[in-house]
C-alpha cells in the first residue's frame, strides 16, 4: 500500500507550549521560572530531540515568557526538514505533547518559606537556559535536565527539615558538609560562568571563587558589572592604578593582606567595576579615609597617591598613615625611612611620630 503523503499548511509551522512550571517536580524539586536566565539562549535558541545536543536541531524557539508561574513558548519546525515534519505530525495529531528545558543551576535554596508539600530537595531560584527539547516522556509536566557548567550531571541533596518527606537521622557534621558542599558550588557556578563571559584572568579564578564562599554577593555584583575588553590595554598603566588602589583600601581597612592580590588582578582586568565593589566595604573603626563613589575627576588622586611620599601622607592624609602603620607596616617603614634619609642629606634634623 503505497504511502499517503500530507500537504502542510501554509505559512511557518508553530506550536505553543507550557515549558515548565514552579511547581513541586516527582524527584521532590523545584525550579523557580522568574530566575531563569534565557539571555545566552536567545542568542542560538534551538530546538533539540531527547536532549541530544550533539544532533541537528529540527525547530527553534521564540517568544519565551512568564506568564502566572509558566515558562511558555513557541517553537518553529524546520518543514525543509524531513524529521522536524515527522515530529510536527505527531505533535499535531497529539502522538507526542511534551518538552523539556535543560538548565545550569545558579543558585539554589534550602529555605523552608519556599518548600512546599511534597518537596525534599532545594529549590532553584536562578538558572541560565542551556536548550529546549521535544521528548517522548518527560520526567512529568514541568520536566527540566540539570548539567553542570562543564556539561556534566548535577545533583541535588535531600532537605532534612522538610515536613512533607521521610525523615532522615543526619549528624550535625553531615548537615554541615551538605552546606559547605553547597556554598562551594554556588560559588564555583558563578565564577565559571563569569569566566565563561571572557571579563577574569585565569591567575584569579581560584581567588575569586575562595572570596565568593565568604562574600558572595560583593563577588557578583563586582563580576556582573565587568565588561570584557575590546581591546589589550597597556599593562603598566593597568597595573599602577590597580596597585593605588588596593593600596588606598587595604590602608583603611577593608581588606586583608589574602584579599589583596585578588582585587589588584580583578582591578587590573576591570577597574571601574573593582573600584565601585572596594567602596562598599567599610574600614576598620568605621574610618573612611576614601569617599565613597568617588568620581568628577578624583580618580586622579586615586592614581596619585602610589606616588605619595611620608610627607605627603602627613600633610594630607594623617589617619590613612595611622592605618598604614597599622595593616602594611612594611610599606610606612619604607615610606618613613625614605623620609628621614631625605632629610638627612639636607642637614635638618627629624622626628616621625603616628
């Protein structure tokens, strides 16, 4: 019996579909739609099979929203392709109905205010979209596929004070590792995926992620405001001012000898974005020997005090000396030693005091 062929309709050939929801999934998850991140997928929005990304996509998709608590969108099928009109029949003549997105978890939370009956994993409040897919049998309604950055599987640990599931005896050690674990991808995840936007050095990524564990938000909102360069800037320039300005903030206080080396690199990279994330940070005692958001033009003092003499301190800046002795004595030694040796050659006859 020879085969029946169907005439397509005329035009492009689309659908519309509830991707996903924030509903409670059967694996005890779920994903919070508002935080998904669909910029890098509109920019290449295909439509895969069984999410085999290393196949030909039959569709793409467009028109992505939120709309009360529902991912929905439309996809596109290719009708120059043989197998995206195969699929587009069995969508239509309702063979196949469902789809599954596949996503890198950002952010994830334990808190109970966002469990809901049923739940025993965390839920995930930010993801970025990795692709969307046509399946024969989703995991259920609001089906998702969690990878890791380097395309791996990623796992989700199991809440203990959630009332809605068996209980489970864990020790405090346990239940501290599980956070740790957590914090430490949370961490990795997010400066991976700055790395992956091209704005870090590869000699700063393990700082960056060691900072991010204890300060995470000072960490993102410094990384999301990095712009990557156009074009090589010249090192020594970069360097110089880097180097003022981790001086000016670990000379008040803000931060620490370990914390140094990561925002000179960071600084180097990105100075503007640096500068703003130091001047959120108080120094000790409450000083501040820096205004903050500084701007109209002071970036010059900022540039000019790398070459400030003990003099120059003294004259007009007495309490970042004071801290200066305090947080990087080797370098008011230096500063105070230059001085006396200066004075000496002039004949006049000298005492320092902080």
């Amino acid at each position: 019996m020879a085969k029946q062929e169907r005439k397509l309709p005329d035009g492009n050939l689309i659908m519309d579909f509830i991707i996903c929801d924030n509903t409670v999934n059967r694996y005890g998850w779920r994903l919070l739609v508002e935080g998904i991140d669909t910029e890098g997928f509109l920019k290449n929005p295909v439509c895969c099979v069984q999410h085999s990304t290393y196949m030909i996509p039959v569709g793409k998709w467009s028109n992505l929203r939120v709309e009360k608590g529902q991912l929905i969108g439309t996809v596109e099928f290719d009708r120059y392709d043989d197998d995206a009109v195969k699929l587009y029949w069995k969508y239509k003549d309702g063979y196949m109905s469902a789809v599954s997105l596949n996503i890198i978890p950002i952010e994830q939370s334990d808190d109970v205010k966002q469990l809901l009956p049923g739940q025993s994993c965390p839920t995930i409040t930010k993801s970025e979209l990795l692709e969307i897919s046509l399946v024969t049998l989703p995991g259920q309604k609001n089906a998702v596929k969690l990878s890791t950055p380097d395309g791996g599987k990623y796992k989700l640990n199991l809440i203990t004070n959630s009332t809605a599931m068996a209980k489970e005896e864990k020790t405090v050690e346990q239940l501290q590792a599980e956070l740790t674990a957590s914090k430490k991808l949370n961490a990795e995840n997010l400066v991976l995926r700055h790395k992956e936007r091209g704005v870090l050095q590869d000699g700063e990524i393990e700082g960056l992620k060691e900072l991010a564990l204890h300060s995470y938000d000072t960490v993102s909102k410094m990384l999301d405001a990095r712009v990557k360069p156009e074009a090589p800037t010249n090192n020594e320039t970069a360097e110089t001012k880097a180097d003022a300005l981790v001086a000016i903030h670990a000379n008040r206080g803000a931060i620490t000898e370990s914390q140094k080396l990561v925002y000179r690199a960071s600084a180097i990279a990105d100075y503007d974005g640096t500068k703003k994330a130091l001047e959120l940070l108080r120094g000790v005692d409450g000083l501040q020997t820096f205004v903050l958001g500084m701007g109209d033009g002071k970036e010059k003092e900022t540039d000019e005090r790398a070459k400030w003499t003990y003099l120059d301190y003294y004259k007009k800046d007495q309490e970042a000396l004071q801290l200066m002795a305090k947080n990087d004595p080797e370098k008011f030694k230096k500063l105070e030693g230059d001085f006396i040796n200066e004075s000496s050659k002039m004949g006049i006859a000298t005492t320092t005091e902080v």
